[in-house]
C-alpha cells in the first residue's frame, strides 16, 4: 500500500498512522478518511459531493457536518503551525495544498518520541477558609484544561496522582502542584514543577495578581509551564477570556468543582454557581459550557434524572451551541453538543463530528475522550472504542467514570474478562460502588456466571438507599424458591426505579425476550442514557432477527450501523 508524503507530514494508510516531522498525530475517523482522499487526489480537488458520497453513503447530511470534520481534520493537522495544510475552493471542495508524493512503506520511518506529559495536582489552601477551599482544585484544573490545548502535550488532570511516587507510576515527565493564598489585595499561587525521573524541582515561583484579575494569574502559571516543557509548541498564544465581573470567573470555579461528585446535591449547586456568573457576564463561554455539562449529568439515567430529559437535553444543547458561538476553541462545549446528539437526538453523524472535534481541540481532555470512545463502540468500531478509552485511562488511571466506561467497551467487543478486570481496577479506587457491582453483575449474568452475579446483585442491592432489606429478601427467595423467582423480585425493582435498561438486559438473562423488548420499547419512549449501545450489548444479540428489534433500531436510527 502507497505511503503518501506531503510537507513535513508521512501517512501511512497500512500502518494507520500519521506522522508530523517524525511525531505521531491523532487523528479521528472520518477526519483520516478525508485526508486520506485529499492525499489519494494528489492536490487535485476534490469536490464536497465526492467527500459526502464516500463518507455518508445513502445518507443526506448537514453541510455543517462536513464542516466540522475538516475543522477537526485542520486542527490535528495544524499542531502550532499557522501553515496551510488543506486549501478551500469555495463552493466547490478541498485540496491538500502542499506537494504530495509516494513512497514506499520501508521509506516511512516508525514515529520518535511520544508527547510531553504532565500532571497536576490540587494546589494545597491548607491556610483558606472552607468557602474558598473550592480554589485549589478550580484553579489547578484550568491551569491543566488550559495546557491541555497546546500542540505536543499531553495533561493528566487534576486528582490523576497524589504526589510524585503517583506521578512516577503514572509514567508522567513532569508534576505541577503549589499552593493558594488569598487576601484582601488579592490572590497568590506557589507553584512549581518537578522533573518526575529525578525529582528535581524545575522551577519555583511566585504568581500574584490583584483578586479582580483571577483569569491572568490562571494564565501566567499555564505560560510558565508551557513554555518550560521540550517538545511542547510554547509558542502558541494561550487563548483566555476576562468575564465582565471579576467574581463570575470565581463563581465558575466553584460550579466546576462540584462537578467532580457524581452525586446529586454537589450537581444542583452547581447548576445554581453557572446560573449566578451568567447573570454577571451572559457571554461568559466557559461559564455556558459548565452549564451544558451539568444539564447532561442532570439528564441522566445512573443520576436518577433530578431533572426531566426532554428539559434538560435542550437546555444543554443551547448551552453548548452558545459557548461555541462566543468561543468555538472549548472542547468541553463541542463534547456536550455531541452527547447530546448521542444520547437524546441520536444523531450519530452529528455525533461523531462533534465529539471527534472535541477531541482534536483537547486531547487531554478524559471527558472528550470518553464521550467519544462511547460514540465508536456504539458504532462497532471496537478497536478505535478501546484505543480512545485506553487513553483515557492513561491520562487518569483513577477515574472511575472512565474505568466503568471502558469496561463497557471492552464488553461490546466481547472481551468479558478485559470488562470485569476494568470494573475491579474501579472498585480499588472507589471500594464498595454499587454502579461497579452493577455492572460486574450485568456482565457476569451475560457470561452463564449466574452465582458470581446473584453475589454481585445483593451487594449492589445493600448499596441502594431505594433497596432497604431487599437484599436479605432476594437471597431469602432465591434459596426457598429458586433463581427465577429471585430475578424476578429484582427486575421489578429495576422498573419500580425507572432502571429499564437493566430490566431489559435482566429479562433476556432469565429468557423473556418479549418483556425485554416491553423494556427496550420503554428506554426509547423516555430516551434512556445508554440507548445507543442497543445494536452492540451482547445481551441483545439474540433478538437481531426479531421483527420488533428492528423497529427498535429503526426508532433509534441505527438499523444498517
């Protein structure tokens, strides 16, 4: 197969890789596949209708789609680099704008060293008063969403490690941490970076700005470090925004720290924080994107929705589309607007344009990268699902969202035992989860395992506040009466919580196919969380010739994916 070279660029289709001076890019689907035609054409053109037929086969998208992908194709491209890359004809198509030649595989040399990498830890306020304790850990995760977005980097975020014996299991080069002082003439952070391997501080600072100017000490600290890491493009310009009032960025801080919580008090407070800086700058990006997140965490099914799906699916989507009209650079926008197209308009071209953009604007982003990895293994693309995943998890080993997320993974791809080792490594972090033996549960009642899931079941069942005594009861049932009928007492709990998805799964572990479609028949009324892995979840397979299974999937449009 042709190796196509083109400025300082190598792509090899074989290999699926793409290299810049001799540095592995990501690249996302069907951003490879446009460049992969437009260095197929040579420099010829290669017209819009051409690109859609070959990437939306009988299917009519929006021109916005496209769009989008090439947006994300530039980015991944660009790497700090103001040259063009891909030249626009208007109204007609695209073409590669640099010389393209052949060459032979043995010709493309393997990719050299990967990304800088870096984590970051909770600034300490060990001498704060508690209502700004919030400012250690919201100021330490803008700094790292902020060094996220520079070319050549890669940021584990904020909680991934909790001192340098951590940074060094996480084979990171370099830990960022220091400590928050506030006043009444202003704010001040003791920051400095450590060279991992040695231990050997870098560099220790000081950075103090006027309490009205929070945004600029934010940004002096990402400039400090950006431009001390090799390899990193430091010459990049750090694109921030100063909200109308000085205490809206703060008030966002606060919000964005009780999102790290899946809990739902921690969640309404900050919808509430959001709420108040919009009120003192309604254009405030960051402040829009928060508030998409949080309406998307306020419409899930594992939260127990505090809020109704068909009011907070749109609420998050006007959030999203207006953080990216007053700044199309947030990744976190971009990955809300497409979970949102995920999940509730299952729209999967529109999805997968969003979240792969998302992912090209932040690729340190473990949201992103989830969000994503989500999207591909509802779509089959198994391999690209784990490859996404498993990146996640590199960048934050002790995330147990994206341990739980990847064990789903791994179990669409019929890896049960890779599943089952991801949802342990998540109970090591948070012992006890009752979502984690859940989903041991679910997936060791898919693989025959029935009394390993019935121990899984009332664990979990102990763990649920909505399921007081009904473990002894089950466990009582299933030794008088029998698995069957214990199962069933359980099911009707998992609808009695509006848990259809699992009722769903559960009855096609006991053999009825007929209530599980009752139950699947439901997800789609009330537009359940997880409805778009429906055409992958092992569980369901045998239902695939089943006339009202194909009704399913034509109602989620995934009939043909």
């Amino acid at each position: 197969m042709s190796v196509y070279a083109f400025g300082p660029f190598i792509l090899d289709p074989g290999e699926r890789r793409l290299t810049r001076d001799g540095r592995r890019l990501a690249v996302p689907g069907k951003a490879w596949q446009i460049l992969l035609m437009l260095a197929e054409a040579g420099g010829r053109l290669v017209p819009h209708d051409t690109l859609r037929a070959e990437l939306w086969p009988n299917v009519v998208v929006e021109d916005r789609t496209l769009t989008v992908h090439m947006s994300t194709l530039r980015k991944a491209l660009a790497n700090g680099s103001p040259a063009e890359v891909i030249e626009t004809v208007p109204r007609a198509g695209y073409r590669l704008a640099l010389p393209v030649r052949l060459l032979s595989p043995a010709d493309a040399a393997p990719p050299i060293a990967v990304a800088t990498t870096l984590a970051v830890r909770p600034f300490a306020t060990g001498d704060l008063a508690a209502t700004d304790s919030y400012l250690g850990v919201g100021i330490a995760d803008a700094v790292s969403t902020a060094l996220g977005t520079v070319p050549g980097l890669a940021v584990s975020p904020v909680d991934a490690v909790d001192d340098l014996a951590g940074a060094r299991s996480l084979g990171v080069g370099h830990l960022l941490e220091g400590t928050v002082q506030r006043s009444d003439e202003g704010l001040r952070v003791s920051a400095r970076l450590i060279d991992v391997a040695s231990g050997r501080t870098e560099w220790s600072e000081h950075f103090e700005r006027p309490q009205l100017d929070g945004v600029a000490l934010q940004d002096a600290i990402t400039r400090r470090v950006a431009t001390s890491l090799p390899d990193a493009a430091n010459d990049q310009e750090l694109h921030s925004y100063r909200p109308r009032a000085a205490e809206a960025y703060f008030l966002q801080l606060d919000a964005r720290a009780h999102l790290k919580p899946f809990t739902r008090l921690p969640l309404i407070k900050a919808l509430t924080l959001f709420e108040q800086a919009l009120a003192l700058d309604p254009d405030y990006a960051m402040a829009h994107a928060g508030l998409a997140s949080t309406y998307l965490r306020m419409a899930s099914t594992a939260m127990l929705r505090p809020l109704q799906v068909d009011e907070a699916m749109p609420m998050a989507r006007r959030a999203a589309q207006r953080a990216i009209a007053l700044d199309e650079g947030l990744a976190e926008a971009w990955a809300a607007l497409g979970r949102v197209k995920m999940e509730y308009d299952w729209d999967w071209d529109g999805a997968e344009a969003d979240l792969a953009h998302a992912v090209a604007l932040n690729s340190s982003s473990v949201e992103a990268l989830g969000a994503f990895g989500q999207f591909l293994s509802a779509m089959g693309r198994h391999d690209e699902a784990i490859e996404a995943m498993e990146q996640a998890r590199r960048l934050d080993p002790r995330s147990v969202e994206t341990l739980q997320h990847l064990a789903i993974a791994y179990w669409m791809a019929g890896h049960g035992e890779r599943a089952l080792e991801a949802v342990d490594e998540s109970l090591k972090v948070l012992p006890g989860s009752p979502r984690a033996h859940y989903g041991r549960m679910l997936i060791l009642d898919q693989l025959g395992r029935r009394d390993e899931a019935m121990a899984e079941r009332l664990t979990t069942l102990r763990g649920l506040s909505v399921a007081q005594g009904l473990a002894e009861h089950v466990e009582e049932v299933a030794r008088s009466k029998g698995w069957r009928e214990a199962m069933e007492v359980w099911i009707a709990l998992l609808e009695r919580t509006n848990r259809w998805e699992g009722a769903a799964q559960q009855w096609m572990a006991v053999g009825e196919s007929s209530r599980a479609l009752d139950a699947l028949e439901h997800c789609v009324k009330a537009r359940t969380t997880y409805l778009c892995f429906t055409a992958q979840n092992p569980y369901f397979r045998p239902l695939h010739n089943n006339p009202r299974f194909h009704e399913i999937l034509r109602a989620l449009k995934l009939e043909g994916r």
